[in-house]
C-alpha cells in the first residue's frame, strides 16, 4: 500500500457482505513440488526449443503439464518454478497455487527472461487462484529482474471479500510485458486486497508494456487509502511504461490505477476506465492519455459492488471517496508535461461531490488537453469542473513539491457539454466554472467550444496573468470569461451550439467486404496461394488494427510464408494498405497456422511491424500472402478461413469476426440472368406490361441475404411503384424475391415514390409485410417487381431500362452491391 493517500467521502451502503466462492477450496493433501524439483525436471531434458516472445527470448520452454506435473484440475498445488531463461507454456484448465509464502508471493525473486503463458485461445482458458481461500501474490519479481512475461492467462480472486485476492508485483530493470491478461471475482478492502497490476522499472531507460490487460470488478468501496484499486506504480519507478487496449471498471479505494508519484513516465492509449473510487485514473504531470474513454456513473455500476459505511467510533473517515475522472498528482516529484489526447470523458453520475471531470494538483505544472470531449451530466448536489487545476503556490500535503514554471494549462480543440453548477469544495473553499485554473499564468484556451446550463462562468483564470482565449466559443448561463479584464481574446462567440459526445449509436467496428484469392508476384508458381480483401472504417474517428487471427478451415493449411526478406505488400505475411499508417507484419521464416498476429510487436527484434490506422469512412486494403500447406502453396479459391481483427476506436477495443472464402476475383458474387421480361399482372383487368421480372444468382459460395433494392428507372417520368392490393406476394407486393432458404417481401402502404431504397425487412410500416431474402449458394432466385406508374397510371415496361441495386450480406459477415440494368 501507498502511504500517501489523499481525500475522503461518504455513501450508506449495504453492509451484508458475502463469503461465498466460486468453488469450494480443496483440502489439499499432496505436498507441494519445490523450485528444486522443477529445475531437476529441467536438466531432465523434458523440453522444447528456445523462442522469442513479445521481445523477450527463452532458451528453455516447459509445458507446465507434462513437463512440471501441474494438475490443471485444481486438485494438487502446483510448484513455483522460478529458473532463469524459461517460458512455461500453460494448457488449458484450472490451477491453485499456496498462500502464506514468507515472502508473499507464489513466485518471488530476480527473474531473468523467465515467463508464464496459456496456450489456450483466450485469457479465460488457463486459470489461477489461491488453494485455501488466502489473498497472495502469483508474481513478485524484484529490483534487479529484467525480462518477463505473463501472458494469456486469468487470475480469479472468486468472488469471497475477506480473501482470494491475487496481485502481480512486477518490478525490475527493463522488459516487463504482460499481455491479454484478465482478474476476475471481487477484490476485497484492507488487509485481504493485493494490487492486481504493479509495475516499477528502476532503470530510467527500462520499457514495460501492458497490453489487452482487463479488470471489471466488482469491488468493496471502502475509505481513502483502505484498498488498492486496481493498481499502483509508485515513487520508485524511473521507466516508462506502456498501458495499450486495457479496461479497469469497478475499482474500489484509490482509484482505478495511482500511477502519478515518480520520476518515470507512464503512458495510456485506447484505455477505459469506469466508475472507480478517488479517481478513475490517478496518473501525474509528465504522463499521457492518449485515446482513451474516461467514465463516471455509479448510478450504473457493477451491481454487486459493496459500499461501506463510515464507523463513527474512528478518527478516520472510513466511507467511500467519491471520484473525479482523471486526477493528476505527482505529489513531492512536482512534474510538468504530458496530459490529455484525444479522449472521451464522461461524467454522468457519482456518489458523492467530486473535484473535477479533470483535477491537476498544485504539485503538478504546465499540461496539456487537446483533442479531447467533455461531458459533465450530473445534480446540483454531485457537480463538478469540467477542469479544475489548483494554484501550485498553496501545497495540499506536506511533502509536496512545487513545480517548477511554467505553470499555464493549454487547452486546445476541446468540447465540453453539460448542466450543473459546475462547483466543488476543495479544503473549504468553493471553485465554480467550468473551466478553473487557479494561479496558472500563461494558460491558453483555443479552438474550443464550451456550452452549458447551470450558472456557472465559463472559463475563471483565477490570480493567473498573461492567459488567452482563441477562436472558443463559450456558451454558458453564467459569464463566459472570469475576470472580465486582463484575458486577451480573440475569435470569441457566445451563442453557438458545441458538437454532442457519441451517444454510442454510431458504427465502431470495421466492416468486411471481397476476398479473392491472388498469384504472389514475386514467385514463379502461379498458384493463387495470397489472399486479399477490404476492411472499412465506418467509425467516425480513426481506428487502429492491432492484431489479427487466422484459423484455415482445412487444417492441412498450416502456414504462412512470404518467401522473401523484404518487407511490404506481398513480400510480408500480413501487409495492410491504410491510409494513415500502414500496416505490417513481417516474421522471420513461417508463420505457423493457426496464429493470432500482433501487428507492432511480432517476435522479432526487427522494424517491419506496425499497426494499421485507418482514417473515419476510409478502406484498408489486407494482403495475406502466402498460405502453404507443408511448403507447398495452396490454391485458396474457395478455401475458407475464420478472421479476427482486434482494433481500437474512439478509446474503445473490440474485436470484428468473420470468415472469408476467397473467389478468383473474376465473378461477381451476385450475377443478374440478363432476362429481364415486362409481364401484366393477373389480379389486376389492365392487360399492360406494368410490371417486370427477372432473375439472380448466387455466387458467393456461402449463403446470401438480399437487404436492399434501390429501384431507378431511367425514364423519370416512372414516379411509382405500387401493387394496388392489400394481398402479400408474388405480383401482390411491390417487391417479391421467389427465394430457397427464405423468400423475401416488401409491401409498403398506398405505394412507393420512385427512385426509392427499399429495406428489405423494414418497409418503414408497421406490419409483417417485409423480410430479407435469403438464397443458398449456388441458387437462382427470382424477383417480381409490381407494377410501374406515371402520376397513377400504368406504365408499359417494355423496352423502359430500370436500374436495380441489390445489397447484400454473406453469412461470412462479408457485405457487397451490384448494379443490374434491366431491359425488359
């Protein structure tokens, strides 16, 4: 625990606290195997091939099962290997380790290049947890450890609140890397919390990174300073370390990460943090957020976290803080630099008053917010700044440093929404604006929008000179601008309405579309051996590929290989065409199948990896080349595979699965039968040709479903489309796809205006005329369009051209469009 802790609040909660577990612990009647056994199974020879993994090598790697002994029953504690130089590749199951270690930690020591990965698909496969129900740490590596790994596993503290708590120290010189790691089950309060994630580097050159690492909660909520949130990098820390694509809710006592009071650096990207007490991120002057989702709204948070009373019969208030968003405090190091970028912050709802959606301390200096939206939706009773920095002059603790000048936040391309009276009460004096900085000479507040309700100023430069608004427009209740003399201003508007935050409705994953099967140009075989497709960025912000899976169908394909020591298009295993950052990856020799890809960091100590970034609305070209079976190429026409891309987007991570069956790229998915026929229809005593027919084929390979019609005729006087009866079907309904799997329909009341897109399964009426059709592969459907008007009356079809656009998605996710002319 971390000595330093600072402020307090209060909320009723619930005192009922449980003791159940996810399972009962064993009685465990085996003596555990010592370090001594392991390194003797070692010398054994029981053992694999050196390898490379996330830039750390092992020379040895064990499979902790037939190799250890581990039980992956949870029946028998497994030993605590410690050996330099290996990787222990765990299968997947279930195992317990011992509590009450003298040291405190299943594992504890200087490690050298020593590792523990799951072998399984995902973190969920391989679990640990402590065999009597006792809080400990799995990992403890100390000052002079450098290189390991822990990767692909889960730690389940169960769901007991007086133990089973699991924490990972992990500090040393350089090398840290702990990826696609989860903690499950409930974290506990003082004496039974352990800090799930704690990285130090003591080498000011050392690099950690921490990355898919996941933490939801629930938790006990419980005084300042009486658990470890989610973790700590405290005063010792002199490196820099990287938090990528990880997600920390529900995190009672000292906020969702303290990671402010060091010389080092940390830095965040595509993080989100929710709902965790004092902060949900603490970090410090020097940091950096980068496209990150900061969210406060208790009113909806984890619904078996436990709030704890204050007992009135101690000196010490003992109740749950309250939170402010993002908390910077670097306490007696007084840093300046870093700040926010590109992040969404929203605080909705919170237990108790809080300080700001961002709060900079007096200790912390000169930062930076740019590029960065907001939201403060909260009572008058639970308000807060949108940004409060406070005058370094006046310390809050004792030991707190000054920081040197200059002081002066910079806040640039800001928007900042909400109602409230934006007011907090800090040390008994009351702050109220939006925008505070108290003491911060030499501030900038520029390309910014600010609207709100509630009564508060704006922006309050309080006792601080030399500060400046540019090109901002402030539009608030109150007075835009405190003090009202001594600010330059410039561009300044006061009635215009700011951008709205996401409200979660648009589109954030990529979509797939067209995988073909291609020759490799630098080879002599002619097999179609790469595969290419297109994913687009429908998000609208940029969105970053990180890693991709590949699993062949045909298990028989069990390779990739560029075949060549360039890097690019074709001449690497994965190439990706963006159009803000291509990405790359290019592994020495083969790639096995089948194999999850990081895109910036692939095994090798090389520069041909990257991400991709993708700009909002922008297409990514993927090229996958080339897939062997043995060291043969293989024909990929029609050869399907499962794909799954991880990205970020807008501080979000996700993961978009589907599968792609490549074509030989010279037929259409969709192909008309060139035989469109104008008919008259037989409910109907006209005898004119108003209505045509006229038939698709699906090519796809996988099963079809047809979701769009768009229907233009060329002549424009043809302004209608209706069927004339109150019957559903073929000739009955303005459209009819006489289909295999499902036919599909679209009847829409009192006709249709033309030219018209028309949704399938969403006619835009109330009733259950509509629906998608769905052809299998290979099969013909038919489609019946009835019947055509000109201002009411029948038109005859004959020789009238009519263009139809049919959109279509695949049971592979992939979706496509195809323009037909019809000549009946």
């Amino acid at each position: 625990m971390n000595s330093e802790k600072e402020d307090t609040g209060q909320r009723e909660t619930d005192e009922d606290i449980e003791s159940c577990r996810r399972r009962d612990y064993l009685k465990l009647g085996a003596t555990a195997v010592t370090g001594a056994a392991f390194a003797g199974a070692v010398a054994t020879g029981s053992v694999s091939a050196a390898t490379t993994r996330k830039g750390i090598s092992f020379s040895t790697v064990v499979d902790a099962v037939d190799d250890l002994g581990w039980d992956p029953d949870g029946d028998v504690e497994i030993p605590p290997p410690t050996d330099d130089d290996t990787l222990i590749e765990v299968p997947p199951g279930e195992y317990v380790f011992p509590s009450g270690n003298s040291d405190n930690a299943f594992v504890y020591g200087t490690l050298k290049n020593w590792g523990i990965r799951g072998t399984g698909t995902s973190p969920g496969d391989v679990v640990f947890r402590t065999s009597d129900g006792n809080s400990e740490n799995f990992v403890f590596s100390t000052y002079s450890s450098d290189g390991v790994l822990i990767e692909n596993v889960t730690f389940d503290n169960t769901k007991q609140k007086e133990g089973g708590d699991i924490g990972l120290i992990l500090e040393g010189q350089d090398n840290i890397e702990v990826h696609d790691v989860e903690t499950i089950g409930f974290s506990g309060q003082e004496p039974y919390c352990r800090e799930s994630i704690h990285v130090i580097l003591y080498d000011s050159a050392g690099e950690a990174n921490v990355v898919n690492y996941k933490k939801t909660g629930p938790s006990v909520f419980v005084g300042h300073g009486e658990s470890d949130g989610g973790g700590h990098i405290n005063r010792n820390h002199d490196g820099l370390v990287r938090f990528k694509n990880c997600r920390i809710e529900n995190q009672g006592g000292d906020g969702g990460l303290y990671t402010g009071k060091h010389d080092g650096k940390v830095i965040f990207e595509d993080f989100y943090f929710a709902n965790n007490d004092m902060a949900a991120i603490r970090t410090g002057a020097g940091s950096e957020l980068h496209n990150s989702e900061i969210v406060m709204d208790t009113d909806n948070d984890h619904p078996d976290n436990v709030f704890i009373d204050d007992d009135p019969d101690t000196s010490e208030d003992e109740s749950p803080t309250g939170a402010q968003g993002i908390y910077f405090s670097s306490a007696q190091f007084g840093k300046s630099g870093g700040g926010v970028y590109n992040c969404d912050i929203k605080m909705l709802s919170t237990y108790n008053d809080s300080m700001g959606a961002i709060r900079v301390n007096p200790c912390d200096g000169n930062l930076e917010i740019k590029d960065t939206t907001i939201t403060v939706e909260l009572t008058d009773s639970d308000g807060m700044p949108a940004i409060l920095a406070l005058g370094p002059e006046d310390q809050r603790g004792s030991t707190h440093q000054i920081p040197e000048k200059p002081w002066g936040l910079t806040i640039d391309n800001v928007t900042i929404n909400g109602n409230g009276e934006f007011r907090t009460n800090d040390n008994g004096f009351i702050y109220k604006g939006v925008v505070v900085l108290e003491n911060r000479p030499g501030s900038v507040v520029r390309n910014s929008c600010i609207e709100t309700t509630g009564g508060a100023p704006g922006i309050d430069f309080m006792n601080s000179d030399n500060c400046s608004v540019e090109n901002t427009n402030i539009n608030v209740d109150g007075t835009a601008i405190l003090p009202t003399s001594g600010v330059s201003k410039s561009g300044i508007t006061y009635d215009e309405a700011c951008p709205l935050p996401d409200d979660g409705t648009s589109p954030t994953e990529p979509s797939y579309s067209g995988a073909t099967a291609v020759e490799i140009p630098h080879v002599s075989d002619t097999t179609k051996a790469g595969v290419q497709f297109d994913l687009t960025n429908e998000a609208d912000s940029n969105l970053t590929i990180t890693g991709m899976s590949i699993t062949s169908a045909d298990t028989s394909i069990d390779r990739l290989y560029d075949n060549s020591d360039s890097v690019g298009e074709w001449v690497s295993e994965l190439y990706i065409d963006a159009d803000v950052q291509t990405g790359v990856t290019d592994v020495s020799g083969a790639t096995s199948l089948p194999t999850t890809l990081d895109l910036d960091a692939d095994g090798w100590d090389d520069s041909a990896d990257a991400n991709a970034i993708l700009s909002a609305g922008s297409s990514a070209t993927v090229s996958l080349g080339r897939f062997e079976s043995g060291t043969t190429p293989v024909e990929m026409v029609g050869e399907s595979m499962d794909i799954s891309i991880d990205y970020t987007v807008g501080g979000t991570s996700g993961t978009k699965s589907f599968t792609v069956t490549p074509t030989d790229g010279t037929t259409a998915d969709l192909t008309y039968g060139n035989d469109a026929t104008a008919t008259d229809i037989s409910h109907d005593s006209s005898t004119k040709q108003c209505a045509v027919e006229f038939s698709v084929t699906n090519n796809a390979g996988t099963e079809m479903t047809l979701t769009e019609m768009t229907v233009t005729p060329a002549d424009t006087s043809i302004d209608g489309l209706w069927c004339r009866t109150e019957a559903i079907g073929k000739w009955e309904s303005e459209i009819y796809v006489e289909s295999d799997v499902q036919a599909g329909v679209t009847d829409v009341s009192a006709g249709a205006s033309l030219p018209r897109t028309f949704d399938m399964d969403a006619d835009g009426w109330s009733d259950s005329a509509d629906a998608n059709a769905i052809l299998s592969s290979g099969s013909t459907a038919g489609v019946f369009l009835s019947r055509f008007e000109s201002n009411d009356s029948l038109v005859e079809m004959g020789g009238k051209s009519v263009d139809v656009t049919i959109d279509y998605t695949l049971a592979s996710g992939e979706s496509g469009s195809e323009t037909l002319t019809l000549q009946p």
